[in-house]
C-alpha cells in the first residue's frame, strides 16, 4: 500500500500493475496473518484477499510478478503448491460468505491459529 491508500484502492492498483488487469472487487474472502519464518527475522504481515471479478485487460506479468494468465480451477489447484497460498485459492473460490482468518509461520508451514467466521 502506498500512504493514503485504502485496501482496495492499493488492490486495484497492484492487480493493474501486476497483470495489466482491471477488477471489481468484491467481498472479502480471508485474513491470514503471516508470523514470519522460524529460522530467520521475517517481519510479520497481515495479508486481506478479496474476491475479485475481472473487467477488462489481457494478462500479463509485471515487474513483481513471475507470470500472469487464466486458468481453470483444476489448474490453479494443481499449480499452486504451497500451504498458505493453497488455503488463500480455496478461500477465493469458496461458495459460502464469511472470511475464514489464519495465523500460519512458513518454513517450515506450520498453522498456528484458524478461526472460521461461518
């Protein structure tokens, strides 16, 4: 976020930054709190996702981003492997309302904490 920006304004620039896409966002679908690494000084961060719906842009990867693209669900689940950002694609593809919150360290995935809203 850059100062004076609220989350979805700071979402949509990132999204557009970082993929040349336009989105519409919606609800909220998580909170995850990111305690940081075990094994080494790792600030500690607080990560919102959103659902979002695209509008208009066609994929492409920005300077912060390896590569961009659409792909099916089956895809997407096969493609992201690591724990916490696998919890993050269920919660966006979730049906139900509500925004599940986690607490999790990485390296290695250890959850510490997960309450759901629902």
């Amino acid at each position: 976020m850059e100062h004076g920006e609220d989350l979805v304004t700071a979402l949509k620039r990132e999204v557009s930054e970082e993929s040349n896409c336009e989105i519409e966002v919606g609800g909220l679908a998580s909170v995850c709190s990111n305690l940081g690494r075990r094994v080494e000084d790792v600030p500690e961060q607080v990560h919102f996702m959103f659902k979002c719906s695209w509008l208009r842009g066609e994929p492409r990867a920005g300077e912060e981003c390896v590569d961009a693209g659409w792909f099916s669900v089956r895809e997407s689940l096969r493609l992201v492997t690591a724990p916490q950002q696998k919890d993050k694609l269920l919660d966006a593809l979730a049906e139900e309302s509500g925004a599940p919150y986690r607490a999790f360290r990485t390296r290695p995935y250890e959850l510490v904490l997960e309450l759901n809203s629902g």
